[in-house]
C-alpha cells in the first residue's frame, strides 16, 4: 500500500512539474511579433513615401538553391 502511495506522489510530481515547464515557445512568439510589428511599421512608412516595400534579398544563386 505505501509503495502505490509513493507511486501516486511522484506521478503526480512528474505531470504538474510537465505541465509548468515552459518550452521556450513564449519567447519565440514574442520574436515572430517583434518581428511582424517591425515589418509591418516600415511597410507602413513606405506607403507614406510612396516608396517600394523594402525585401529581403537573397546572394544565393538559383543553382545553389536548386541543391538543397
């Protein structure tokens, strides 16, 4: 009877001790925002200039990408 009791106390440590981990997936939300909000203010600044969108260019060749 105490080893299912003693059991019971460490399966119920393990799942609430699972379940307040945090996996990182906080900050990397937080990244994926800071990134969008800064995307999104300089796609707003363009449209007030009147200016092209600034993108992402890429060095790689199409034959280098064509590899992967």
């Amino acid at each position: 009877m105490k080893s299912i009791k003693t059991l019971f106390v460490i399966a119920a440590l393990t799942v609430s001790s699972l379940a307040m981990a945090e996996g990182g997936g906080d900050r990397t939300f937080a990244r994926m925002e800071a990134a969008r909000k800064s995307s999104m203010d300089a796609h707003q600044v363009a449209q007030k200039q009147g200016t092209q969108t600034p993108v992402a260019k890429s060095n790689a060749k199409a034959a280098d990408q064509a590899k992967y």
